[in-house]
C-alpha cells in the first residue's frame, strides 16, 4: 500500500504533466513554459517525457536565463533538436557528450560572454563532431582549451558547415584552418581573429574547396599574418562581402594591386584594418 505522501506526490508528478501539456497547447507564452522551468529540480524525470516541440520552449527560456548544465541538460534534450544557443550557460565537455543522441543538431553556439572558458576542451567538440554530422553553425568564442584537435574533428565529419566562429581560441594554428578548407565546400563565414594562424593557413582555406563561397572572414588581432595573406583572400574569393584584419601588425604594407582590387570590389560591404 502506498502513503499517503506518496500519493500525493504521484498525483502531483501526473498532474504537472498534463498542467504542461495542457498550458502548451493553450498558450505558447513564457509564463507556463517559466513555471516548468522552476520546477525543473523536482520534477526532472517527468520533463523528460515532455514533447519536443515543449522542450524546445522550455530550451529557449532556460537558455536566456543561463539555467542549462551539465546535470540538467539531458532532461531537455530531444532527438530532433535543431539549434542550441548556450552562451549565457556553464557547462563542460559532460554536457557534450550528452548530444550523442541529437543527430539533426544544426547550430550550437557555445561563446563565453563573460569571461574565458576553460571547462570546454576539444573532447567535447570531437564529441560533438562524432554526434552531429548535418551541424552548419558552431561558436566558439573564447573557447580556450579547443584546439586544432577538435576543429579537425569537425572538419572531417561534419562536412556542411557554413558559419565558424573559432576567435579567442588561443592555440588554433593553421592546421584547423586547412583542414577546413579541404572538407567544408559550404563555408562562408569564419572568424579565427586572436589565434596563432599564419599566412599558410589563410592560404591553404582560401584556395581550398570553399573558396568560391566565402563571404566573411574575420582575422584581426592575429599577429603571425602578413599582407599576403589578404592579398591571397582578395585573389581566391570573389564572393567576400566583410573581411577583417584590423590589428594585424605584420600587415602593413598592401600592394598597390590588392588596394585596387578592395576599392574595385562592389559587394564589399565591410573592410577594416590598423595602419602601422
């Protein structure tokens, strides 16, 4: 025989599901999917079960909030699950791993808003890699204990990238850069500023299989790149609309071609750099 307690308390367990689901189907608003949301501590293993089209608006809250963890993450997620934005969040390489199921994962953004991040390594990049070949987005701004590593990892499986956010990622070299370049033909937007890469590696990306579709590089702030390797950007991709790199010291001085060939570029609609 059951306690009384224990009644209450499985009623109580039933009756936040069907208060869920029935608030979900009434009112797609942030108040019932915000009171889920508090609940979340006591009633994980309910939250499990909920629709995925419920999960998805409770991921978006709780992502807002930066309430999403590694204890708490695989109460929301969902085979189908397209995008996760989880900048405001703190997590490791364990909430990673815990994507093995998120085959259709589209879009991660992992930035750290606030400060370096260094509970994210290259073992939870590859653990994405491995779980996630249809990703087309990942950020990873300041992300500081990914290396060439996991960016390799991505580069041979997940083969429909377009948009790379790889800036603060303080020990990225040219490896990750051509890797890229030689796997990903749908890339067109790369931001590796504030890394190690040199003239090589923006050579090897520009002249690989994206060459055609790159619309955007970010590369300010590297300090190993010369003038060459705008003039190699300027040469390979006759798509690029916004290239950066301001507070490159090496590049100072532009040839008179690669000057003609920024002012001649009609599309161009964003060109920064620091004159030394």
């Amino acid at each position: 025989m059951f306690s009384k307690e224990a009644k209450m308390e499985t009623q109580g367990r039933a009756g936040f599901i069907k208060e869920a689901a029935w608030l979900s189907f009434r009112d797609s608003g942030s108040r019932c999917l915000c009171y889920m949301e508090s609940l979340m501590s006591k009633y994980h293993f309910d939250i499990k079960t909920l629709p995925a089209n419920v999960k998805d608006k409770l991921i978006k809250i709780m992502s807002t909030k930066g309430t999403i963890n590694d204890k708490n993450i695989s109460q929301v997620l969902h085979s189908g699950i397209q995008e996760l934005h989880l900048q405001n969040c703190k997590l490791s390489d364990s909430a990673l791993k815990q994507l093995s199921n998120c085959k259709f994962l589209k879009e991660i953004h992992l930035n750290s808003r606030k400060e370096n991040c260094f509970t994210i390594s290259s073992e939870g990049i590859k653990a994405i890699a491995l779980a996630c070949p249809f990703l087309c987005v990942i950020s990873l701004w300041r992300c500081c204990k990914v290396s060439d590593e996991g960016i390799l990892a991505l580069a041979h499986n997940c083969r429909h990238l377009q948009i790379v956010t790889l800036s603060g990622c303080l020990t990225i070299t040219d490896a990750s850069l051509l890797a890229l370049g030689q796997n990903c033909r749908f890339l067109h937007s790369i931001d590796f500023s504030s890394t190690r890469v040199t003239d090589d590696g923006v050579i090897g990306l520009v002249t690989g299989v994206c060459s055609q579709n790159i619309k955007e590089i970010h590369m300010g702030r590297c300090t190993n790149v010369t003038a060459e390797a705008v003039e190699a950007v300027l040469t390979c991709c006759p798509q690029i609309k916004i290239l950066l790199f301001h507070g490159c010291p090496l590049v100072k001085d532009l040839s008179r071609d690669a000057l003609e060939q920024l002012e001649g570029l009609k599309e161009i609609e964003q060109v920064t750099w620091t004159v030394y």
